[in-house]
C-alpha cells in the first residue's frame, strides 16, 4: 500500500505541473517512449514502458487530440509540439523532487528501485 501511495503522490506531482499542457504524466511518458523509438506498436509501447496493453486508453485519448497518428503509431508535428512544451515542465517537477529528497537519499532511492524492479519482473519462458 505504502509502495502505491507514494506512486500516486509522485504522479499527481508531476501531473500537476504537466496541467498548463494539458497533458498527463502517463500520457507524456507514452509520447516521449513514441518519439525515442522506431516502428513502435501498441506491443513495442508496452514493453518499453514495463506497462500492459491497457495503456490503450491513453493512446487512443492522443490520437483523438491529434498528438499521434492515428495510423501508425508516430508523433504527429502537434505531438512533438506538446511534448516539447511539456518537457520542462516535467524536469521542473524533477528537480522538485529531487531538491526534497536530497541527493544522496535520490540515489539511494533509485538504486533501491532500480533493485526492487530487477527482483520482481516477470520471467520470460513461462
């Protein structure tokens, strides 16, 4: 619960700064993962992303906003304007956190993440 509640509270931050976009943290992280990568399908998104393939509802929210194609899944030139106006908003919320936390404690913080993710990912093969 604990893990859950912090996960919220370190969204609904950078949500927050993300609103003068109109954009969400999920749906910037599902734009940055579209412009950063080639012949991405909703399958390539899901894997990139470590998310399932309910992250659809997001998507289709963009293409409907005309951030994204709605035949291939590329930026469109509105998309990579968005994600352009939003970016230093969401490093903005970053260095908040961030400047909170403390460096040593951020890195720390990471590591543990970083372990916790490693420990607990599905194995492949079944």
């Amino acid at each position: 619960m604990n893990f859950r509640q912090v996960a919220r509270s370190v969204t609904a931050r950078f949500d927050d700064q993300l609103r003068p976009v109109g954009l969400r943290a999920t749906q910037l992280n599902l734009l940055m993962a579209i412009e950063t990568s080639t012949a991405v399908t909703i399958t390539d998104l899901a894997e990139i992303l470590a998310m399932d393939r309910t992250m659809t509802r997001n998507l289709k929210l963009l293409r409907q906003r005309k951030l994204v194609d709605g035949k291939t899944i590329a930026l469109t030139a509105k998309g990579r304007r968005a994600a352009a106006a939003a970016l230093p908003l969401w490093e903005k919320a970053q260095a908040e956190i961030l400047d909170s936390l403390g460096k040593k404690r951020w890195a720390a913080l990471l590591g543990e993440l970083e372990a916790v993710k490693s420990s607990i990912q599905p194995r492949s093969g079944g």
